[in-house]
C-alpha cells in the first residue's frame, strides 16, 4: 500500500489516495493494483490507512469512507516489490562512501601535518640553534 497525501491541505475533508494491491473481489471487478479516495481525517469521514496492514475495503466510484465498513485484517505480508533494491547492494554502496570518506579525510590530514625534517630549527639567544653546545 502506498499512500499520497496532499502536501498543503486547506480543509480535513481534502481528499488522500491509498493504492492497494488486490488479493480479492466480493463484488464489481478489480484487479492487480487500485487507487481509493478517502477525506484526510476521520472529522471529515475519512479512513486512516496505515502502511503495512491489509483491509477488507468497500469503496463505490473509487472513493471510500470511515462509515463504509471498511475493516483492518491485520499486518501485511512482506512482499518482494518491483524495484526493490536488495540490501546487500545499499550495505556495499554505504560501506564505498565510508571508506573513501576515510581516506579523503585521512589524505587532507596528511597533507596538513609537515614532517619531522621540514620543522624550522629553534635558535637560542644569540642566534645559534637550540640543539647545539655552546661554549
């Protein structure tokens, strides 16, 4: 089930289409997937379909309501859809981003730090570098 509801609504009564897949006909003909018009809140006679549940729905001319008797059955089975991407395939893309994030930021990092040999040497007070003797 997917649900599309308006973005910017001026009245509880606007209308909201849930696409349902069908599992089965009692009456009139459907088939595979359909669109149903319910108002966006209950105030206005409008069902509140919630993703991942089955319903028994009644709708007349593609259009339900809260007083037309339509029932929850319970949750969804899970179903592979069309387009789903597998999840080993978004693991392997975030684990990509993740280690060349790392050597990005691990590059830059070297970049900034000078080596040992490229430190200036300190001098002492008269001049003279600070690791040597002075007599």
């Amino acid at each position: 089930m997917e649900l599309d509801r308006p973005t910017f609504s001026m009245s509880s009564a606007d209308l909201m289409t849930a696409r349902l897949t069908v599992e089965r006909v009692d009456k009139g003909e459907a088939a595979g997937h359909v669109e149903v018009k319910t108002a966006i809140e209950g105030p206005s006679c409008g069902f509140n379909f919630v993703e991942g549940n089955r319903y028994l729905v009644y709708s007349r001319k593609g259009k339900t309501s809260l007083c037309a008797g339509n029932q929850l059955l319970g949750a969804a089975p899970e179903v592979g859809l069309d387009g789903d991407v597998p999840v080993a395939t978004l693991a392997m893309a975030a684990a990509t981003v993740v280690v060349v994030a790392f050597g990005l930021w691990w590059v830059l990092r070297r970049q900034g730090t000078p080596c040992p040999e490229d430190r200036p040497v300190q001098t002492g007070p008269a001049g003279e570098a600070g690791d040597q003797d002075s007599a």
